[in-house]
C-alpha cells in the first residue's frame, strides 16, 4: 500500500515544482501584456511566498484535522484553480487575489508529504522526491517557452500547468480510499494522530531554534545561488548573458542529478552524513568562486555547490523525526517549511540591495556567510544528543 501511495506522492511533487517557476519564464511576456512595470513580478512573488509561509505554519492543524491525502488533493485543487485564474486573468489585481491560494497549496503540500516520507520511507525516496520537484521545476519553463514561441501566448502556458494539476487533483481525489486504508494499516499514521503542538512550545525546545535557522540558512544560499550566479558572471567577469544562463543552469543540475545520485549514497550512508559531504562541497564550490582562478572557476563552482546543495535539504527533512521524535515531528515539520521559504523569499532581495552599495563582488562572500551559519547551526543540532527527543515526548501529548 505504501509503495502505491509512494507514486502517488512523485506526481505530487512534480506538480509541487511546475508551477514554482513559471512566473519568472512568463513575466516577460505578462507584464507587457498587461501592461505594468516589469518590477511588480517580485509583489507576486511575496503573495505566493506569504501564502506558502502560513500554510506551512498551518499545516499540522489541517493535517490533524483532514489528513495527508484529502489536504494534498484540495491543496493541488488549489493550485490547479489559482493557475487556470491566472490563464484568464486580465489585470494585475486580479493576479494578486490568485497568487494567494497559489502559495497557500503549495505549503501545506510540502510539508505535510514530507513529513509523511520522512515518517514511512527511507532517505533514498526523500532525495528522490526532491528529485523530482526538480522535474517538475524543470518542466514548467518548457512547457511555458513552448507557448511563448507562439504569438507570446503565456496564458496557454498557465492553462496547460493547470490543466496537469487539475488532472492530478482528480486522480488524488479518486485514490483517497487508498490513504485510509494506508492509514488502517499504519495505525492511524497519515497525519490525524499527530498532535499539534503550539508554536511557543515548539520553538522553546532544545534544538529547535539552530534547526531553524540551519533551514533559512540552506534556502538563502541555494535561492540567492540560483538567482544571482548569472549576473555575477555578467558583472564581476564580463561573460555573456546566454553563457552565464548555461552556466546556472549547471546550478540546477548539480541539485537535481545530485539529489538521484544522494538517494543511492543514502543506502550505505546515514542522513548527517550526507549533509555533512553536501556541506563540505557547497564551500569548496563557494571558495573556488572566491579565490582568484580563472573564469572556469564560475561553471565549475556553482556546479559543485549544486551537487553539495543536493543533500542537504532532504537529509535534513529525513532527519526531523530521528532529532525530536515521530510524535511531533508534523508540528515542527511546517515550522521548519517556514522558515525555509521565510529564508528563500527574503534573503535574495537583501543580497540585491546590499549588492546596490557594495558592488555584486560581494556574492560569494555573501553566501560563505550563510553556508559558515548553516554549518555551525547543524553541528550544534547533532551535539544536543537526545534532549530534544525526550523533551518534544513530553509534549507530545498535550495537544492545542
């Protein structure tokens, strides 16, 4: 049953990653189309992250009350009728009111299947499934450049990743009978039972605030990575646009072949250690930027710190129930997903701005900071011991 369910959980989590980037393949096209400044991206851009942020802190609540099968297909709904919106839609505001559902399905989602994988399966199928958000992520701008080479047509691009997701909503909702029955043979384990622990607790556990911050420290590298790589090049070392776009792409790709070849490293190898390996190469690819190389050094180190990226994320994920146990892990699971889109939403905005005083030099310096920060938070983390374990079993079972 679970291997059933396990299918079921890679085709959401393809459909977790079209829609993610969209907008920045679409906007081009859009804001002529609608005729607004090209810089109102980033205003929908913080809808969706808003969103994505409180139904992440919001999730053990909904998984408490619907389970993980009905939230993940009405999440999908969600996202399947906020994307057909967009196909439609004819002004900026309207946009707006979309961008909000858009971001509240993909943060219950993602935290309520992790925490689901991370619960019933091994390592190997928690990178997978990040491998294939990748999938999805790497899909979307496909799909969207095929309608843009015909007439710009960026709505038929929106309308054809909803149509996918509204496919899949349908197929979750049929297959729901599955989940409660996996539930049945789980005792319950499918989200219901876990008990939703207040934030305030939460927070106060031993461990909890470096396993946090150790989230927003990995988004705010691999986001503010992808994101500025190619205008490093551009600026710092004078390469051209369309070469600098390859050589993020190198980026993505270290991230999501990277995370297949993690899943088979996870057979023999234990989730701190991957992170570990993963962290060791994110600072050599951050150090080869930094040091005075020739330009082959750019390709070359975001490519690398995208294979140490690889792991990280999902070992992480793997690891919440081994650091404060099964009982509470869904409650601090969507804390953790908080923080992690807290991080990748503000943290390469605020490398933009002090790139505005400082020069883009600054990048690789920048993101050492926060791969040091990752760094020092997880070793910390795996020192506590079982202190947070013990302590989060305490307050497993005092349910708000």
């Amino acid at each position: 049953m679970l291997a059933r369910l396990l299918i079921l959980i890679y085709l959401s989590f393809i459909s977790l990653g079209l829609p993610d980037s969209l907008l920045g393949s679409a906007w081009p096209a859009m804001h002529v189309s609608l005729g607004v400044p090209v810089s109102l991206a980033g205003v929908l851009s913080m809808i969706v992250s808003c969103g994505t942020v409180i139904s992440s802190l919001m999730s053990a609540r909904l998984l408490h009350r619907f389970g993980t099968g009905l939230l993940t297909a009405v999440s999908v709904g969600l996202t399947a009728a906020a994307l057909i919106g967009f196909a439609f839609s004819g002004s900026f505001i309207f946009l707006c009111l979309l961008a909000a559902p858009l971001g509240l399905g993909a943060g219950a989602v993602d935290s309520g299947l992790n925490n689901f994988v991370a619960l019933h399966y091994y390592a190997r199928h928690m990178n997978w499934l990040h491998c294939f958000w990748g999938i999805g992520a790497t899909c979307g701008p496909l799909i969207m450049s095929f309608w843009l080479e015909r007439r710009s047509n960026w709505r038929a691009g929106y309308l054809t990743v909803g149509v996918i997701q509204a496919s899949l909503f349908l197929l979750l909702l049929a297959t729901l009978p599955i989940w409660e029955k996996a539930s049945r043979e789980n005792n319950g384990e499918t989200g219901k039972n876990a008990p939703v622990i207040p934030l305030k607790k939460l927070l106060a556990l031993p461990g909890a605030a470096m396993v946090l911050l150790s989230f927003f420290c990995y988004c705010a590298v691999e986001l503010t990575a992808g994101l500025w790589g190619g205008s490093y090049a551009v600026m710092r070392y004078g390469v051209k646009a369309e070469t600098a776009a390859k050589w993020t792409s190198l980026f993505y790709f270290g991230i999501t072949f990277g995370r297949f070849l993690s899943g088979i490293a996870s057979i023999r190898f234990g989730n701190r250690q991957l992170i570990r390996a993963g962290q060791i190469l994110v600072f050599a690819g951050v150090m080869m930027m930094i040091l005075p190389l020739p330009v082959w050094k750019l390709p070359a180190g975001l490519c690398t710190a995208g294979l140490g990226c690889a792991p990280i994320y999902p070992s992480m994920l793997q690891d919440t129930p081994n650091i404060f146990g099964k009982s509470v892990s869904q409650s601090i699971m969507g804390v953790q997903m908080a923080f992690a889109y807290i991080g990748s939403t503000f943290m390469p905005p605020l490398f933009g701005w002090i790139a505005s005083y400082t020069g883009i030099a600054a990048f690789p310096v920048f993101l050492l900071v926060f791969v040091l920060g990752m760094t020092i938070c997880r070793e910390i983390v795996n020192r506590s011991g079982n202190r947070a374990v013990t302590a989060c079993q305490n307050a497993g079972g005092q349910e708000s």
